[in-house]
C-alpha cells in the first residue's frame, strides 16, 4: 500500500525548493562576527550551526555576533530554539548579539511564536 503523504515527503526531499540545503559563512572583522545563513534553519541545521556559535562565543577576539537571515526562509522550533539560547548564552559571556535581515516568513514565526520583542532584531 502507498501512502499519499509519503509521496510528497519524498518529493520534497528529492530536492524541491521548499527543502533548501544549509549553509552558513563566516566572516570576522574589528571583534565582530557575522554568519549568513542560507537554507532551512531547522533541527539539522542547528547540528552543523551550534559549534560555530559555541566557538564565537567562548573567543575573547568576539565581542558582537551577527547572524545574518537574509537567505533563511523557514526556522523551526529546534532553529527558534538554538535562536533564543544562543542570545542567553551571549548576554552571560558579555558579547553582543544581533539577528539581522530576517525575511517576512521568518518574521512572522518570531511574531507568532512571541519573540519577536526577546530576540535581538536589528
């Protein structure tokens, strides 16, 4: 027996838009640095993006991170998650934190999840 919404899933998987591959690249200058991330900040997204989060905020040559959301078109919970933890964590450490360019899709999921006004949005 065939599931319909089996199907789908791997279409969507097969490489339609609507799933984009995650990257980010990382640029450091006058102790700021900036990662733009492209893709689907979702739970496998956060694996690969965490690390790099950790490692900035634990250098004593940061003293602002900017994660740059202009090529991220869909954050789930798990990304809306390493989002508020990754701010926690840089308030403790004393280093700045900005999110900057988040599209209207993204927006709309900090509105609706209510973090809008708790993120450092820029």
């Amino acid at each position: 027996m065939t599931w319909p919404g089996r199907l789908g899933c791997d279409r969507l998987r097969e490489g339609s838009e609507a799933m984009r591959d995650f990257s980010f690249a990382e640029t450091q200058s006058a102790g700021t640095a900036e990662l733009a991330l492209s893709g689907d900040l979702d739970m496998s997204a956060t694996f690969r993006l965490e690390p790099a989060l950790d490692r900035l905020l634990s250098s004593s040559q940061v003293g602002e991170v900017v994660l740059d959301l202009g090529d991220v078109n869909f954050v789930d919970s798990s990304g809306l998650g390493l989002l508020l933890a990754t701010y926690e964590r840089s308030r403790e450490a004393g280093t700045a934190m900005a999110i900057v360019g988040p599209s209207p899709e993204v927006q709309r999921v900090f509105r609706l999840a209510g973090v809008e006004t708790v993120l450092p949005l820029r």
